[in-house]
C-alpha cells in the first residue's frame, strides 16, 4: 500500500508541477515558495490516493497469494474466503480512521498554507481581498448588505445596497449608493438615494451627493477570505454551515462538503471490499488485468461522487444522501460480488 501511494502521489505532483510551472515562470516566483506550495499540498493529494492504494494492494496480495497456491491451501485447512479476508478489511477500517483524522488535524492547514503560498507568493494577490468575489453579500446585525466590487485596500466599495430591518424584519431604511468610501471611523457614501419607511407604511424617497454613515462594520468585516471546503475540518464546516443557516442563507454547498467529509475516508473500506473479490475471480491475465478493473472501479466511484455531489449542490437530492450516495451503492456492489466469489 505505501510502495502505491508513493506512486500515485509522485504522478500527481508531477502532474501539478507541469500544469503550474507556467504560472510560475510569468510571476517570476521564488522556485522555492513553488516547492512549499506542493509540499503542503502533498497531504491533501495523500488523502484523496489512499483508497486507489489501499484497493490495489489487496489486489496484488490476493493475487500473489492465489498465484503461489497460498488460497487453496489456507482452504483446505478449513478456512473460508471471509476468514482470509477479514485482516484486509480489518485494517482498511483502521485506514478509514486513520484517514479521517489526517484530514481533520493535518489536511486542513497544509492546503490553506499551500493556497496562501500560491495566492500570495506566486501569484502576488493581496491576501485580505476577495479575488473572484465581486458580488459580496453580508449579514450585519438587523442589516443586509450588497456589495457588487469591494476593494479592501484602499477601503472602498463600488455600486453599494444597504438594506435595515427592525425586529419583525420589515424593511425601514434602503439606501443605494454608486460608492463608499471608508474615512477611518464612518462610511462616507456617494452619489445615491435613500428610502426611508414613513407612518403611513409607504416609503419616502431622498437623492443625496455625500452621506457618512457611523456602520458598526469596518473594511475589515468585508476583506475576510472565504475558506475552501478542504481548508476546514468536519466540524469547523458544521459550524459554519449551522451560522449561514441562522442567518437566512442557502447552506447546501456546506452541507453537501460537510457530509463528504464522513463519507470519504470510509471508502478505503469499500475498496477493500471489492478489491479481494476481483483479485479471486480474475482468472486470465491475472494480476495485470485485476489491477486494471480496480483502476476502472475507482474510476467509477468517482464519476457516481461527482454525480451525486452536483445533485446535492443543486439541491436535487439530500446533502446526506448525496455525500454517501457512491459509498451505499459500491457497499451493496462489493457485498454482492463477495458472497458469489468461488469458495
């Protein structure tokens, strides 16, 4: 298992440093902060091989063992094909574990290190900005605001909507602005127009050049970066996805990455599973050509995830269902394949 996963990581990296070597060349980036980058991605990369590399192991140990006659002797002493095949599944549930605790402890820090290194490093962003997040939406407190470009460096925001709401929710105040400029304790507004709740439950309207506006959020509360998903843990997306619950938004996309984060290190399990009957029933080509249908099982497991999960992102099916969808459909697949493998 760790002559595969040596591998497999080793082709990844490759991969990763010809499709990135590029951008490296344009930036003018230190080589060095370029090995840093795939350094600190190599635990995130480490995770997601070890099923591939825990399957083909238990391929070629079942093979070599059926190659040498080790099978039929170890069934003439009275051992059945589940008996043999229990230590493989055993410490593929102590791989499951394993791999789970990586991800939560390990995982998560390399891959926002190695995202810092690429964005700031290499790519020369400023870190506090929100790159590829013009449309900016944000919960204040009895307060909505809208954002469409927002630039944390020099403290201004662009085409602006601010929505205030009393206790029922009803909206009292609109104000829209063409800018806004931070003044170091107040927003100074520009250019825009304010709608304001009257008696009557009607709203007044009032254009204005320049408005400051004493808001409780700073430029700070606006330039935060949005995690990724592989850059939390379990429960740090539990957390979050419970707070944009709470505050009214859609919280599907965390829910479905959330509920991946379980279901994924348990299919190291499942490739086990599947992988001892492949071994059994190859009977021409033998080891090559049992390595290839784990390779093509892998391969589906992934397409049927990668399904599964754009179902739950477009709220299709379940968060739960979407995330475990793949590991219930191969679980059923490898049980069945097992129980008719020749004994």
């Amino acid at each position: 298992m760790g002559f595969f996963l040596f591998i497999f990581v080793c082709i990844y990296l490759l991969i990763e440093f010809i499709q990135r070597l590029d951008n490296v060349i344009e930036e003018g980036a230190p080589v060095s902060s370029f090995f840093a980058y795939l350094l600190y991605k190599t635990p995130f990369i480490t995770v997601n091989m070890l099923p591939i590399a825990v399957m083909l192991s238990v391929i070629v140990l079942f093979c070599l063992m059926k190659k040498h006659n080790e099978l039929t002797a170890m069934k003439a002493c009275g051992l059945s094909i589940f008996d043999l095949s229990k230590p493989a599944l055993l410490i593929s549930i102590l791989i499951a574990g394993a791999s789970f605790l990586f991800s939560e402890l390990l995982v998560p820090f390399a891959t926002a290190k190695s995202n810092e290194i690429w964005n700031v490093q290499i790519k020369k962003r400023d870190q506090t900005r929100l790159y590829g997040r013009n449309d900016i939406w944000y919960k204040g407190s009895n307060s909505i605001y809208w954002i469409r470009l927002f630039d944390s460096e020099k403290g201004k925001m662009e085409d602006v909507s601010l929505y205030f709401f009393d206790e029922s929710f009803g909206l009292v105040k609109r104000i829209d602005a063409l800018r806004g400029v931070w003044a170091g304790d107040h927003w100074e507004f520009r250019q825009g127009i304010i709608q304001t709740r009257n008696a009557e439950g009607g709203y007044d309207l009032e254009k204005f050049e320049e408005l400051d506006l004493p808001l409780p959020e700073g430029p700070e509360a606006f330039a935060k970066t949005m995690k990724e998903p592989e850059e939390m843990s379990y429960w740090e997306l539990k957390h979050f996805a419970e707070k944009v619950q709470l505050e009214g938004y859609d919280a599907t996309p965390h829910l479905v990455a959330m509920n991946i984060k379980l279901a994924f290190p348990v299919i190291n399990f499942i490739m086990a599973l599947i992988g001892i009957p492949i071994a059994l029933r190859v009977k021409r080509g033998g080891t090559a050509v049992a390595i290839s249908l784990g390779i093509g099982v892998c391969f589906l497991y992934l397409l049927l995830l990668g399904l599964a999960r754009s179902l739950g992102l477009s709220g299709t099916l379940p968060p739960v269902i979407s995330a475990w969808l793949a590991n219930v459909v191969f679980f059923f697949l490898g049980s069945y394949v097992m129980m008719h493998v020749e004994t």
